[in-house]
C-alpha cells in the first residue's frame, strides 16, 4: 500500500499532462507524434519507479532521466517535420519523468501544484503568444524594473530605525517607494486592458487598499498630463480615500471589536462624504465624456506609456522619509501622553501605525473615546496631507474637486 498510493499518484500525473498534450496534438496524424496521453503516462509512472528503485542514491534516477532524455530527442529528431523546431513536448515529457520522481518520493503537494501550474501553461499556449505580440518594449522594460526594486532591492534593506530618534527605517521607506511605482504600474495595465475609465477606477479601488497616499500622488501627476480628465483622476482619488476608511475601520474590528460601537458613525461619515462629493461634482462631468476603447492606449493618454516611473515613487519616498523625522521629533517634544497631538502627527505620514497602536492599547487601560476620537485625527491628519500633495506637491490642479470632502473629513475629526 505505501508503495502503490505513490505510483497512483506519478501515473495521475502522467495522465494529466498526457491529456493537456495529447488534446493539443490531436490532428496531428498517428505516428508522427513524439508522445501522446499513454506515452506520458507511461513516463510519469517510469519516474515514479526509478525514483523507488533509486533508494535515495540518485544515481538510478539521474542514469534513469538521462536514458529517457535521449530517447526522446532521438524521437523528436526523427519525427519532427522540416522547420518545425518546437520542443514543448520534449521538455513537459522530462518534467512529467520529474514530477512522477517527486511524487514516488512523497513530494506529494510539490508534484501536484508543479502539474498543475505546468498543465495551465501549456494549455495557455494561445493567449500567451497573443499577450506576447501586444506587449511592447517599455512594458517588458518596466516589468523587470519593478522586480528589481522590489525582488531584489527591498529584502536586502535594513529593516529597522537608523539616524536621530531612529525614525529612519530605509525598509519602510523604500517599501513605499514600491508601492507608489507598483500602483502606477498596475494601474497602466487596467487601462490598457479595461480602458481608461473603468482602469482608472479598479486602480484607485485596489490601490485604497494597499496606499490612498500611493493612489492619490499617482493619479495627481497624471491629472498635471491629462488636464481633460481631472475629474476621473479626483474621483479615483476619493475613491481611494474611502476605501482608505473602510480598510482602516476594518483594522480596527480586527484588533478590538469594541471600539466599532464609537468607530463606525465617524467612518461611515468619512466615507460617505467622499461618495457624494463623487456624485455631486464628478460624476456627471465623467458621463459626458467619450469612453475609450480596452486594448490600447488612446493618443490623449501617449505621455502615459511607460509602465514603471521610478522618479516621482523615489521622490515621495525622500518626502516620507522627511515626513517620518519630524513626526518623531514632535513626539519626543510632546510625549508619548498627548495621544491626540501623536495621531495628528502619526497620520501625516501613515494611518495603519497609530490605528493598529491605539486599536491595541484600548484593550488594556486606553478609555475607547480617546482612542476612537485619536484614531479619526490620524484619518483627517493623513486626509489633509494627500489633499496637499495632490493641490501643491504635484500642482495636478484638482483642489476644487477634493477640498469639499476634506474639510467635511475635517469636521467629522473635529
């Protein structure tokens, strides 16, 4: 039983892929395959063999993949047609021999996702190559960028405070940095696939979630390009924003139930200010206008093409950093007990930080109306700062479309 529960498994994934490749090969005429759904089979259920009769050696199994390897380039030389150079099924037979080694082995859940993932891709062979021929060189530049500031760059940062009052943690900081460029960068593609309008609001919508501050510097600098569609931009802002409060009211369910008795009149509040300033003044400017096609971008949008803009991320990232020092500075200067004076501050650069701090601290000796009302300070603190950055650090020209719900955010705080 130990042994054929293995096997099972290394012949099932055998018969996946042999299905996946046999379906894709279906017209091609019998014989001139180099493998069909038994051949695969048969190989997923060879590796599994060799793998038991290696013992753990590895020289069965490696002397096994290497019998196997040339039979079958022996198979694809042969059958092949003249110009035809594919080799896709070559390799999904080596990696079929693998995964039915690793099943054998008891890499149980390794060889299922790996058969899996492999099967997806093979059978996406059609989409792949058509995303392949509209993917422009600017979009496969800022791709590997975005992962080297992110895959590469951010883990190797010191995660922890540097400079005076350690307010400095470069990992933070730099962490923002990728989230404003990740938003510019998600956002391009949910424009290009769902075009303009509805791209610019599934970004400020799922931006809210990660950073309103990121969603709001982004779309701000765009608004500065595209003077014709400021009203979309300020709506996707404020829609960042509300989904910013509702995140935030969320944390703070999360951590300590009993605040919502406090803290849902004032978020909800906050948030619905931001819908009816949408509605009023937005939404029937952004009826008015064209809608653009998905697929492409539209002449209006050509200064938009890059994907990754690394400059304005790494300049809001200097700000923050700014930002963060002279919060702490004023904390130390205030102390720790002027709770509403530390959200205000708090907020100016995050809103998480304090939500999460109060959130905690009202579990233990913190009276729940100094910790609701501190907590909506953070919010209309982090409100009026993102109002400023959109109106005067970018100069995007939307302060008429944003300040009526920032000062009714205000009065909610006040």
């Amino acid at each position: 039983m130990d042994t054929f529960l293995p096997l099972s498994l290394a012949l099932g994934i055998g018969l996946l892929m042999g299905i996946e490749r046999g379906w894709h090969e279906r017209k091609v005429a019998e014989g001139r395959r180099v493998a069909g759904m038994r051949t695969f089979a048969l190989i997923g259920l060879l590796g599994g063999v060799i793998a038991l009769l290696d013992g753990g050696s590895g020289l069965i199994l490696g002397l096994g993949f290497l019998g196997l390897s040339a039979l079958i380039v022996a198979g694809y030389v042969l059958g092949r047609e003249p110009g035809n150079f594919g080799a896709t099924t070559l390799v999904a037979a080596l990696l079929t021999f693998a995964l039915g080694a690793l099943a054998a082995r008891g890499q149980t859940s390794v060889a299922v996702s790996a058969t899996i993932v492999a099967v997806g891709l093979l059978s996406l062979k059609p989409e792949l190559h058509r995303w392949l021929r509209h993917l422009e060189r600017q979009e496969l530049q800022g791709t590997w960028k975005m992962l080297l500031i992110s895959v590469v760059l951010l883990p190797v940062l010191p995660n922890e405070g540097m400079g005076p009052y350690k307010a400095l943690n470069p990992h933070q900081i730099w962490m923002m940095v990728v989230i404003i460029a990740g938003v510019t960068f998600v956002g391009y593609f949910l424009v290009k696939l769902a075009g303009l309008r509805m791209g610019t609001l599934l970004t400020a919508a799922i931006g809210g979630l990660v950073s309103s501050t990121a969603v709001t510097l982004d779309f701000a600098r765009k608004a500065k390009k595209q003077r014709g569609n400021n009203k979309l931009y300020a709506a996707g802002i404020l829609i960042a924003w509300g989904v910013m409060f509702l995140r935030q009211g969320a944390l703070v369910l999360l951590i300590h139930p009993g605040l919502l008795p406090g803290i849902w009149r004032p978020f909800a509040l906050m948030s619905g200010l931001t819908l009816l300033v949408i509605l009023v003044l937005l939404v029937p400017g952004m009826m008015k206008s064209p809608l653009d096609e998905p697929g492409s971008l539209s002449q209006e949008q050509s200064s938009l093409r890059n994907p990754f803009e690394f400059g304005p991320a790494l300049v809001f990232g200097l700000f923050l950093g700014l930002i963060l020092l002279l919060s702490e500075v004023l904390r130390h200067r205030f102390g720790d007990s002027g709770i509403y004076a530390l959200s205000g501050i708090s907020g100016l650069a995050d809103v998480d930080a304090i939500t999460l701090s109060l959130a905690q601290l009202s579990k233990k000796d913190l009276d729940l109306r100094v910790a609701v009302q501190g907590i909506t300070i953070a919010a209309a603190s982090n409100t009026l700062v993102k109002c400023l950055l959109a109106q005067v650090f970018v100069r995007g020209g939307m302060g008429r479309y944003l300040w009526p719900a920032t000062l009714g955010v205000l009065g909610v705080a006040g």
